[in-house]
C-alpha cells in the first residue's frame, strides 16, 4: 500500500517572501495531477492545527522559508530531527512553531517522517503580497527539489493539460478578490 503523504505549504501571504512554501503548494495544486495518497495543504497559518498531519500521515514534506545563514534564494532540504536540532537558529514564528509540534508530536507513538524543503527569503518583514525578485526567480528550483523530494517517496506528478506560470499564482494568491486560477 502506498504511503499517504501530506505536502504542507507554510507561511504567512501577508510578509512578502514569508508566503513562498504557501505559493509553491498552490502552483502544484494547479498544475499537477496528485495521487490519491498525496494531499496538498495550504498550511499558511495554520500553526498547531497541523499537527494532526504529522500524526495521521506516512510522511510530512513541508515547504516554506528558513532563517539559516546564506544568500537569499538559497534552498535546503532537511529532516524534521535535523530542525529541531538547529536550538535557537529558528528566528521566524513559522520556525518556532514547527519545531514546537515537531517536538510534542515526538513523544507520541505514532508520528509521521517529517523532511523541509526550504527557501532562504529576502523579505519577510514588510507587509507586502507577492514575492521578491530573487525568490521569485528561484521558485523553478523550489518546484524541481520539492518534486525530487515527492519522486524519493515514489510520486511522480504529471503536469496537467493546461497549467497556470508562477506569475499567475502569486498573483492570484495575493490578490483574492481577483478571479483565482484553477
């Protein structure tokens, strides 16, 4: 049977690159046909909601920013231990909080294997939708390691017919009240 895995896109839309791992769910969502046991989640804020994800599922692939030293735009991938590893490096609230569920989820039985594929923002202070330059130009390279990372579990997704550019899911994204792609 094959493992049901939950890929969580996290961050606040409202931060400017905060919202990345939020986008880049989004963009798979649209553009990908996903296999019964791969459900997407719009994790954006949910905080300590999410932690029936990490209880319930084989395998937890979380998206989102990370406050490592390095160039923005620089991406990491890394397992859930490996972060709660990291002691006081977690600077942003979306860090402190994951790593919080991380650690009251490891003392139960059951808890799904967890692994990060993040992006170092440039922004995330100023409250501004959309994503700066450089991280909107490392998005591709975001896309192609969360998709390894998914291929590592045995998902390999197909593009749909029709699909939508990263430019039209921010934008839809960040701007609500306008028709959203589907």
């Amino acid at each position: 049977m094959p493992k049901k895995i939950a890929l969580i896109g996290m961050g606040n839309l409202m931060f400017h690159d905060e919202g990345l791992g939020t986008y880049l769910a989004r963009y798979i969502e649209t553009n990908y046909e996903i296999p019964d046991n791969l459900v997407i989640v719009d994790g954006g804020l949910l905080g300590f909601s999410l932690m029936t994800y990490y209880q319930e599922y084989d395998k937890v692939l979380i998206v989102g920013t990370n406050s490592k030293e390095g160039s923005a735009g620089s991406i990491f991938r890394y397992s859930g231990e490996e972060m709660m590893a990291m002691g006081s490096t977690r600077k942003t609230a979306n860090e402190v909080e994951l790593t919080m569920m991380l650690e009251i989820c490891s003392f139960h039985e059951e808890m799904g294997e967890v692994e990060l594929v993040t992006m170092i923002p440039e922004d995330i202070v100023e409250v501004k939708n959309g994503l700066s330059d450089t991280v909107f130009k490392r998005m591709p390279d975001l896309l192609d390691e969360t998709l390894l990372a998914l291929k590592d579990e045995n998902i390999v997704l197909e593009p749909k017919a029709v699909t939508a550019s990263f430019e039209e899911i921010v934008h839809a994204c960040a701007n609500p009240m306008t028709p959203r792609v589907s």
